[in-house]
C-alpha cells in the first residue's frame, strides 16, 4: 500500500510532495539539502519535525513559504495547499497567503524584531499590510492578541521596544504576529531553541491554549524529541535532508521503527537519582555537498548491511499510520521488543 493511498479522516490542508530544495552554484555541483522530502498536514493536526542540527528542517519551513536563502531554489516536487501547488506563484499570490493562511514563528525573535519599532506597531503593522485596516485600529487587535499570549499589562506593553523585552516575551510577541491575521497553518521553527527549560515549558502551554482557541494547524519543528512529544499529534523524523520515519506520538516513541529515531530516543537522559553516562549518537549529519552513497545514515547505524551503503531506502508502510525509510525496520522491531 502507497502513502497516497492511506485514508484519512481529516482534510488534508498541506501536502508537500517529493520536495528536492538544492543550493545551486553555476560553477559547482548543486548541494542537496532537502531531497525528495513527502509529508502531509492535516487540519486542525500538530505535526512535529524532528531531527539534528543540519537535517534540512528549517530549510523545509523556508521552502514551504518559498523564503529560501540566496543560493537556495526548489528544483522539484509541489507544494500544496488546500490542493493548490504554490510552487510557480507569482510573489504577488504569494503575498496574499504569508502571513494571513501560512504564517511563520521564527527562531531567535531579536534577529526578526524590528529594534527601533515598538513591538505593538510590529504585530500591527502585520495586520495592517493585509487587510488595509489604519494602524490605529489595527494596534486594538494587537492588544488582544497580547493579551491572549499572555503578555502581561499589554496596554502598556505594546509601546515596549525589543530590547525593554525578555526571551520569552518576544517570542510570545512573534505568536502574537503569526496569529494576527488568524491562519490556517502556522509553522513555528525551533520557538524555544534560545529559551531556558521553565521559559519552554510556558511558550508549549501557551501552545496547548492557542489550539483550544483556534482552528490553526501546527508544523513544529525542534531538535528535542521529547519538547516535540508534549503537544504534537504526528511525528516526522529528517535526517540528511529526507523523511527517515512518521508515525503518530505515541506509535513512535514506543515503537521506533528505524534506527536513527531508536538513537534519538536512546539519547534521552533518563529521569534517575543516580548518575549515569549520557548516551550520543558517534559521528555527525553529513554534509549535504558530501553524503555517503545509499542510506545516508549508514556510517553511523549499528544495524547497517551491505546494501545499505549502495541503495537509498524508499519509505515503507509498517502499520496503518506507521511509514519508516529503512530496509531492516524488523531487526529495530525484535530489538524494542528485547529491552521491553
């Protein structure tokens, strides 16, 4: 059974399709950082990609909303929302869907907050250049979506510049600016990243009572696995630029069926009273300008075989809702089933 062919019961809002995002060099070889990348959003649905530093998940964000870096172009696949490839749009359509169907929630808020602008005129101004409102009606908006954030004294706090704002704060006023404009998707690129673990665990509950409130659907993307486990539906697993597993929560933490994901979650410190030695996957994501032939992850997998260096594994249906991107899945199947 295709991927294609898996029923849902929800309407698929975002479908990216054999995504191939290449950094291209007239007098280079294009580098492949993003390669024949599949994955499908549905409504209302938090999906989590996950994956170490340098796997490509910011660059599929970036693509999604076609804000690639210089040097940085789609070479292949569709993108398509509601049905509707964005791909080949003119800036002028594109215009009309960032930031009012599909918004973005950066990393590191200072490097996207104007300094010299209050941060009330910022998350206004986003609601004024798509709905022609004056800036004076659009700053009352502006003032419930602080308060809806949690920013406390937000009649105050909206004539605040970036600088007079802690971490937390400012990624709460980035929220405010992704929601403004009510979309259907959001997508948060590592929103915590530069925050410390009690400030984290206040921007994933504000996240939790934002998808109470509102119809939005949910790309979150992070490096940490468990922060992604605390409110996504859906996981995806990238590494070296491609779709290695997906699978609901619960199906792949318990259940990991590629060896990559079993890494990550071995990874995790365990909670205990003793010390223990912190396990780490050897090596490191190879560079998208030199990836090993066949899997790219078979430099480092304990479960690698001959073929594994000589062929790329095409994703493969496990479970009805359970698809990994290995040809060994079953021998990482008999190991969960050991250390239960």
């Amino acid at each position: 059974m295709q991927r294609s062919e898996m029923k849902t019961e929800r309407e698929k809002i975002l479908e990216v399709k054999d995504l191939h995002t290449y950094f291209c060099d007239e007098r280079a070889f294009p580098v492949k950082a993003v390669e024949g990348l599949t994955f499908h959003l549905l409504k209302g649905e938090v999906l989590g990609i996950v994956g170490e530093s340098g796997c490509g998940k910011s660059l599929t964000a970036l693509s999604v909303l076609q804000i690639l870096p210089p040097g940085a172009k789609i070479v292949k696949g569709e993108i398509l929302f509601k049905g509707k490839d964005l791909i080949g749009l003119s800036q002028k359509q594109l215009n009309t869907i960032r930031g009012t169907k599909i918004s973005m929630i950066f990393q590191e808020p200072s490097s996207y907050l104007n300094p010299v602008l209050s941060v009330g005129y910022q998350v206004a101004e986003a609601l004024s250049a798509h709905t022609g409102q004056s800036i004076r009606d659009a700053m009352k908006k502006a003032r419930q979506m602080f308060k809806e954030v949690g920013i406390p004294d937000p009649e105050q706090r909206v004539h605040n510049y970036p600088h007079e704002m802690s971490g937390g704060q400012k990624q709460r006023v980035m929220t405010a600016m992704a929601l403004i404009n009510e979309p259907d998707i959001i997508i948060a690129d590592e929103p915590t990243t530069s925050l410390d673990v009690t400030v984290q665990a206040q921007i994933i509950n504000l996240f939790k009572k934002l998808l109470k409130d509102h119809s939005s659907s949910i790309v979150f993307i992070s490096h940490d696995l468990p922060l992604v486990s605390e409110i996504a539906d859906r996981i995806i697993v990238m590494y070296a630029g491609m779709n290695f597993e997906e699978a609901p929560v619960d199906v792949l933490i318990k259940d990991p069926k590629h060896p990559y994901t079993k890494k990550l979650l071995e990874s995790i410190p365990k909670e205990s009273s003793s010390w223990q030695k912190m396990k780490t996957i050897p090596g490191a994501v190879p560079d998208p300008a030199r990836k090993p032939g066949g899997c790219p992850f078979h430099p480092r997998c304990d479960y690698a075989e001959k073929d594994c260096n000589q062929r790329i594994p095409f994703m493969t249906q496990v479970d009805d809702t359970h698809f990994t991107a290995c040809y060994h899945y079953e021998k990482i199947k008999n190991s969960n089933k050991q250390n239960i």
